[in-house]
C-alpha cells in the first residue's frame, strides 16, 4: 500500500486514553502527537509488523484461570443461535479494509459519513465501500449464520454497519471490548464465540486478528480505495460449497493448499 492506514497503530500513551478503557493496540515506544493518537484508537485493522510471534491455539479457549485451567462457567460472546440459522455455518467478517475503508481525510466519493465524538468534539468519519460488498453481504445473510466482529470501537463501527448491512446479515456484531488484546494485537478468539470450530469461518485481512485459530480463516488483500477490486465478488462462488459442507476444514484446508 502507498499510505499506510492511520488506523493502524496506537502508541503506548494511549493505554490510559479515555478510548482505550476498551482496549489498545500496537504499542510504540515512540510518542506521538495527541490528536494522531486519539485517532488512532478509534479504529484498528490489525497490522503490527514488528509484533513479536503469536503462539498459535486452535482449540483452548484464551480466557483461563491464573494456573492454567478453564474456567467452569465460561460466557460466550454470541447469543443461543436463532432458529432460521439451525445448522448453519457461522461466518466471522471483520470491517475495516475487509468491507469498507474509512478516513478522518475528507473524501469526494465517500459512500458515508460518520459523525463520531471523540473527547467532546465531533468528527466526521468518510467511509468507503468495498466494490461488490453489498453483494456479498446478501448472499452471505442468505447462507450463514453472520457476525460482524472488529477491532474497531463500537461508536465508529456500529452506525457504519447500520448503513452497510441493508438485508440484516449480521446476525451479531461484536467490537473491540470483545477482542483479546494479547502481546500488542487484538485478537479475535474464536473459541469464545459459543459456536462449534469445525463450523466456523472467519473473513480477515489481518493475520493477527485469526492467529489463535489460523485453520479456520479465509484471508482476503487489504483494500483502500482501488474500485476495480473484485475480491469479495470471486470469494461468492467459494462460500457457496463451502456451505453445503459438514466441516469446514477439508474445505479451508483444500483452499490454502491451492493458493
């Protein structure tokens, strides 16, 4: 990419910020200025090139006892499944630069503006969509169980969903307080989804958000604003096998041995 996004990192300062009571991401040892930072924490797509090696988890839940065992009584993220999604396959989306592009930077051909208020002062948040995203939004509500989940904060990337989903996709959307904020990056534990993993799919552009379970991910390119982009379109045929399928792994695994 020519311009990294601005949503990227946050530097150490803002740990204690008021935005970041729900959480942090990408420390630096170097600070930055105020309203660089604050920005900062609105957002997160989840691209610390620096990070140290996460360990990888495929099956262990994150949130454990200080010895090491699970917790008896663990509460899941997502509600008991509705009865229209009985037997479906849960699919995991995340947001930023997987479905949309969103900037402070005023933008002419911004499909939204988002007014967010940060520290008492009001900012508008131009959002760009992902070529072919409203159709992939349909299909996938037709399919799957859907569940918005991003490491963005929830004042941002709520209303931005209220705009993008038109057909009701999203049967849940979950934001950065549901996120494992771990050595840096906030990582999305599938295992506490309430959902089983061998039904289970998660849609990223960001390696680290899926780093616990890397089995069950479909990767899609970073996007920013080339409108020629046809991912989310090609991905349409594939998520139509996979859900016809009992166990997604053959299938994710079949995918990443092509690719």
């Amino acid at each position: 990419m020519d311009n990294p996004s601005i949503f990227t990192q946050v530097s150490r300062e803002d740990v204690n910020s008021p935005l970041q009571e729900k959480g942090v991401h990408s420390p630096s040892s170097s600070k930055k200025p105020r309203s660089r930072s604050i920005f900062h924490s609105l957002f997160c797509c989840l691209c610390q090139e620096d990070a140290e090696p996460l360990p990888v988890n495929n099956n262990a839940p994150l949130l454990t006892e200080e010895n090491g065992s699970v917790p008896k009584a663990t509460k899941y993220l997502l509600p008991e499944v509705k009865p229209q999604d009985t037997g479906k396959i849960c699919v995991v989306i995340d947001l930023d630069e997987t479905l949309v592009h969103s900037s402070f930077k005023p933008v002419n051909n911004a499909d939204f503006i988002i007014p967010v208020e940060i520290d008492g002062t009001v900012h508008q948040v131009y959002v760009l969509k992902r070529p072919h995203v409203d159709e992939f939004l349909r299909r996938m509500g037709e399919m799957f169980e859907c569940v918005l989940f991003t490491a963005s904060l929830a004042k941002y990337a709520d209303p931005v969903a209220d705009l993008l989903d038109k057909w009701g996709a999203f049967r849940a959307r979950l934001f950065r307080e549901s996120c494992a904020f771990h050595r840096g990056n906030y990582v999305k534990d599938l295992s506490r989804l309430g959902r089983d993993l061998n039904k289970l799919v998660i849609i990223d552009n960001s390696p680290a958000s899926y780093i616990f379970h890397p089995d069950n991910a479909v990767p899609v390119v970073s996007w920013f604003d080339d409108m020629s982009d046809t991912e989310l379109l090609d991905l349409i045929p594939f998520f139509e096998k996979l859900s016809r399928v009992e166990d997604v792994y053959s299938v994710l695994k079949q995918r990443r041995t092509a690719s």
